[in-house]
C-alpha cells in the first residue's frame, strides 16, 4: 500500500485549535492550577499529561514529571510537581474536557445513509464503572461492597455522525443510570438508542414530547398491552389484539414481530385508565434462531419508515460506544489507576477522556483527508497507532504552539541531574554508620 501524504501541520493546528495556547493559559489561572507560569506552564504540563500519561508513554508521574522538563525546557523539583494534583487540577481538566466534548464523535467523517435523511443525528448514551482504590469508598461509594466498595461511574452521551454535543458526567459508582439522562429539546429529530439502565417510560414521554425517537430493549418483566400487528403474516395466525405481550410470548413463531402497543405505569384493571395514561409505541421482536428466544426492542419510530429489521439494526450501533469505553480502558488505561489520592485519581479520569477525544479529532481529520480509506479506518485499530505515535505528536504541537527547549545542552544537564539519585548520599551514611557500629563490638 502506497505511503499516504498527509498534509504537513494539519493534526499540530487541528490540536492547538482544539486547546489554543492563551485559552489553556487563561483557564488554568481563572482555576488557580497555576498562579506564575515561571515554575510549571499549564500548556506543555496539559499536553504532556494527555499524549504521555494518557497513552501510558509514561507509567508514573515520575516519569510525567521527566517528560514535562524534557518538553519545557527547565528542572521542576518533584515535590513541586507532584503538589500540582490538586482540586485545582481537576477543575482546570475539567474544564477542559466541557471545551473539546463536542469533537468527541463515535464515527467521525461517516455520512448517514440515505433512510436517515429526516434524522439529523444518532445519539448514545451508556455509562461503565471504573474500580477505584479501596480507601477512596467514602467519596467515591461502589456498587457492591464485597467487589467494588470504591468505584466511579462514566456516564457519557455520544453522537455517532457528529450533529449532537456529546457530553460526559463522572459520579460515584451508586449512582443510577436513570437519573443521569436529562431530556430537553436538543432531542428533536434525534435518535436516542441506550440499554435498561436508563429504560422509563417518563424517559420515553419526555422523548415523544420533544419529538424525538428512542430505541432500547424492553425490560423482561414488562407487559405492554397489544393493540395490533404492524405485520400481516400469511397461515395460521393467533389472535393478538387486547393481549399482554407476556401472556402469548410463548406461544409466538414468527421470526420477526411487530405490534402496536400500550404501555403504562399504571397496575390498574381498568382499560380505559390504562389507556388515558398510557404511550402508544412499537415492540419489535425479532427471534434467535438458537436460543429459540426472542430479542424485544421498544421504539417510537414509525413502522412506515423503520421495518422491525432496522430496528434491531438501529440498537446494535449503541455497540459503538460499547468499544468506545473498551478504547478508554485497554488504550487509555481508564482502569490503571490505583492511587488512593482523591484529586490524583480525579485528575486522571478526566486525563483518559482528554486522551481519547484527542485520539478521535485526529482520526476524524484523517477520514476527511483520505476518504477513500475512511471505512477502514477502525477506532481500536488507530488507538493502537496513536499510543505509539503519541509522543512524537506531542513534540510536533509544542513546536508548533512555539514552545520547545532551548537547547540540547540544557536538557541533557537536566537529565544528568535526574540520574544522580538524591538518596544515595542518605543511603552511604546509614551504611557507614552500620559500619562503624559493628567495628565497636
């Protein structure tokens, strides 16, 4: 395969657009992460915290603190360093990660096909725990006790074309995936597609009323009233009409199901109450061939549009998120954080998400630029890529942004110094007197 030629300083400007020089000097002084950039520039201390810790490049803030002088060009004291994790810390990464979310597009550079034309966008949300020290469960409480008593919860909506700010929240682990998804009017004309965490008919109201649609799977012990088949299916048919799903599921062949359905909160017996509180929607199913079982999806998109077959195919792009978080946790170490320290382990989760919306800028920039290739252009594959190739972009962006060493001879005396541990000193003088102690019997 031909070397493709990619356009000289295109990532390095698309990079530094994305966190311009004086916006992150600015942000890190309103913050108070830094007060004097004279002791540690939040601009090289952010690019290497994102293309070095994040990609792993750098497996201790030892070594962050190593790569930091390399790229700025003057010694930091560790203990001057590593005071920099702080609350401060977190709230300038944070801020951070609100600025550059909406480039966070789980298909960057694809083009919605031609039966999604009246749909502006996908969205998905999912969220995913990440086991945390055990002496951090006061503040960060896990699920489970026994397994993971300190944990924190990622919850994150994507946009699959890129039409919809994603947006990403962190909370302790307890918290339930319900009441992290807030409808308004940005879902108009959207798709939302997420799991039974977040399965509400409240949810599915709110949706309906600002006329988006949904997909999600429908929860095992839900029994929606049926109204009809949206299929006229040839033989011998069962009736269906004014039946509980539950009550003919197991007596239902056809490989694929539609029907029109009424669903409700409400346990009463009476159907005219059942039917002023209720939604009227679609319960698709469609039957595993080797399980002999059904796969039910609940949706309110019109059958006219969206045969029972796109529906399931519609739900298994929430799947794309599903490797979104496998890419945080095997690329951008998500789970490698094992500091008991608060601020550390805040710090780092926001350094993963700022790792990966860098990662998905670029390969989205290089979908535009070879769109020959984009198709093959597979996310896990350009992680693999991007850990390796990570520290020579982050040299390229400082560069680009006017900020590099002064010269060759400085670091290397820098570097000199860090090779001289200053223990050793401590060490010889506890031997000698060891020593001296064992002469004097």
């Amino acid at each position: 395969m031909q070397i493709p030629n990619i356009e000289p300083g295109l990532i390095e400007e698309a990079l530094s657009k994305l966190f311009p020089k004086e916006w992150v000097s600015e942000v890190a002084a309103e913050t108070g992460f830094v007060k004097r950039e004279r002791k540690i520039s939040p601009v090289v201390f952010l690019w290497a915290l994102v293309l070095g810790f994040g990609v792993g490049v750098q497996r201790t803030l030892g070594d962050l603190r190593r790569s930091y002088m390399e790229q700025a060009g003057h010694s930091v004291v560790p203990s001057a360093f590593y005071d920099r994790f702080t609350p401060e810390l977190v709230e300038f990464l944070k801020r951070c990660v609100e600025k550059a979310i909406g480039h966070l597009v789980v298909e960057p550079g694809q083009v919605m096909s031609e039966r999604l034309k009246d749909i502006l966008d996908i969205a998905v949300i999912d969220s995913s725990l990440v086991r945390l020290h055990d002496q951090l469960a006061k503040k960060w409480p896990g699920p489970r006790t026994n397994h993971s008593p300190a944990a924190a919860k990622v919850n994150m909506l994507v946009s699959v074309f890129g039409a919809t700010r994603s947006q990403v929240q962190i909370v302790e682990g307890t918290r339930g995936e319900s009441k992290l998804l807030s409808i308004g009017s940005w879902v108009k004309d959207r798709i939302l597609l997420f799991d039974l965490g977040y399965f509400s008919f409240k949810h599915f109201g709110k949706i309906m009323n600002e006329k988006g649609y949904f997909v999600s799977r429908l929860k095992s012990n839900s029994n929606p009233l049926i109204l009809r088949s949206l299929i006229q299916h040839r033989g011998r048919t069962i009736a269906v009409e004014g039946k509980r799903l539950l009550d003919i599921k197991g007596s239902l062949r056809r490989e694929i199901i539609d029907f029109e359905v009424l669903v409700s909160n409400s346990q009463s017996s009476n159907m005219d109450l059942v039917k002023r509180t209720a939604l009227q929607l679609r319960v698709v199913g469609i039957l595993n061939e080797e399980t002999k079982d059904y796969h039910f999806y609940i949706t309110n998109l019109p059958a006219e549009r969206f045969p029972a077959e796109d529906i399931a195919t519609l739900y298994r792009a929430r799947w794309t998120i599903e490797l979104l978080f496998k890419e945080l946790k095997s690329y951008y170490h998500l789970e490698s954080i094992s500091s008991g320290k608060d601020c550390i382990v805040e710090a780092l989760l926001y350094t993963a998400l700022l790792t990966l919306i860098v990662s998905r800028r670029i390969l989205g920039l290089l979908r535009e630029q070879f769109p020959e290739h984009a198709h093959r252009m597979k996310p896990l594959r350009w992680a693999r890529v991007f850990t390796v190739i990570a520290d020579d972009i982050l040299r390229n962006v400082l560069i680009y942004q006017g900020i590099h060493p002064k010269g060759y001879n400085l670091l290397l005396g820098i570097f000199v110094a860090e090779a001289i541990d200053p223990n050793v000193l401590r060490k010889e003088n506890f031997r000698a007197l060891i020593t001296s102690f064992a002469k004097g019997y």
